[in-house]
C-alpha cells in the first residue's frame, strides 16, 4: 500500500513522497512519486475539483428552482405558512 505524502513545510521543487508500509513486517519505506503517479494526482484533483463545481451547480440550481416555485405559490394567493406545509 502507498500513501502519499506532502510533508508540511515542503516546497513545490522538492519532490513529492510516497510511503509504502508493509503491515507484515512494519517496514516503512520513503521514495520520489513518479512521473505516472505525479499525473494521476493531479488528474484526481482536477476530478475532485470538477466534481465539486458541479455539486455546487446542481445545489444553486435546485435552490433557486425552489424559490422560484415557491414565488409562484405566493403569486397564487398561498400564505407562507401554507407554502411551507407543501415543502414538508
């Protein structure tokens, strides 16, 4: 298993690590990520961040269709007490 690990205080031209431990043995081994590894990191934090706009879309997107219908409620004469006994 590999973690990978950005100790704090590290700069961007230091090398990035990852440490493999065998949990048979408690050998705890510390090397450079390599190139493959390096893109598909930052592939994930490019998904990871992708994924997150779109949560975030999909929320305001639902919010505001919400607040919409319930203007529309209104509009027809409903109290807010009524709009919010429909919400329920």
């Amino acid at each position: 298993m590999a973690l990978f690990n950005l100790k704090k205080g590290t700069t961007m031209t230091e090398a990035p690590t990852a440490v493999e431990v065998n949990c048979e043995t408690g050998e705890v081994t510390t090397r450079p990520l390599t190139a493959e590894e390096i893109a598909a990191n930052e592939a994930a934090a490019a998904q990871t961040a992708a994924n997150r706009a779109a949560a975030e879309a999909e929320a305001a997107a639902v919010a505001a269709a919400k607040e919409s219908a319930q203007a529309k409620l209104a509009a027809l004469g409903l109290s807010a007490d009524e709009i919010a006994a429909l919400s329920k």
